[in-house]
C-alpha cells in the first residue's frame, strides 16, 4: 500500500459540520449566497467531478492505479477531490440533506438488494 501522509495536512481533519460551517462562512463573506441555489450547486460540483475524471481521462488502469504515486498528479487529485466534496458539502446543506446519513441508508438499502452471495 502506498503511504500519501504527504499529500493531506498533518492536523486532524475537521469534520463535516465543521467544513459545512466554515464553506458558508466563506461564501457569506463575500456575499456569494445569491448564486449557491442547488440548480448552480448541482452544475458545480459535475464539474468538479468532471475535472477529476480528466485526470484519469487516458491513463491505463495500471497507471491510475499508481497516480498517486507521481507527487503534482497527487496533488491534482487530492485538489479535485476537495472541489467536488466542497459543492457537495454545500448542495447537501441548502437542501437540508444530512450526507452521512444519507450514506448510511442508502449502504443498508444495497446490502438488502444486494445480498453476497
Ligand atoms: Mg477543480
């Protein structure tokens, strides 16, 4: 298993109310709520997720398996990443949406129509 301690900040991560309340914080101050409707939030995060997917775009499946091994491919995931959980985090709090246990429920529904065999 490869070790990317170096790729994320070495203080505990906050969690997700805390990002939830400091995106909003970020967007308030500079009054960017106008345009945070969940239509644009939506739109967004495809984006970011799209921005993502390029990475990987024409990498062989042996080479995305080793991305983050190369240090600057690494690091545009791990940037993208944080873009895509950042509109999500935001869509899911205009919309009221608790995301873990919106999760939560939706692994318990797979594992009842999906049983293992
Ligand atoms: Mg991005």
């Amino acid at each position: 298993m490869t070790d990317h301690s170096d790729s994320v900040a070495s203080s505990p991560a906050p969690g997700l109310p805390e990002l939830q309340r400091r995106l909003a914080s970020f967007a308030a101050a500079r009054h960017w709520q106008p345009y945070h409707t969940p239509k644009n939030l939506a739109s967004a995060l495809s984006v970011e997720a799209a921005e993502l997917l390029e990475i990987f775009q024409w990498l062989t499946p042996e080479e995305s398996a080793r991305v983050m091994d190369v240090p600057d491919t690494a690091h545009r995931v791990t940037d993208e990443v944080a873009d895509v959980l950042a509109y999500l985090l935001q869509l899911c709090e205009v919309l009221g949406v608790d995301p873990l246990a919106a999760l939560a429920a939706k692994i318990e529904r797979n594992e009842h129509r999906f049983p293992a065999p």
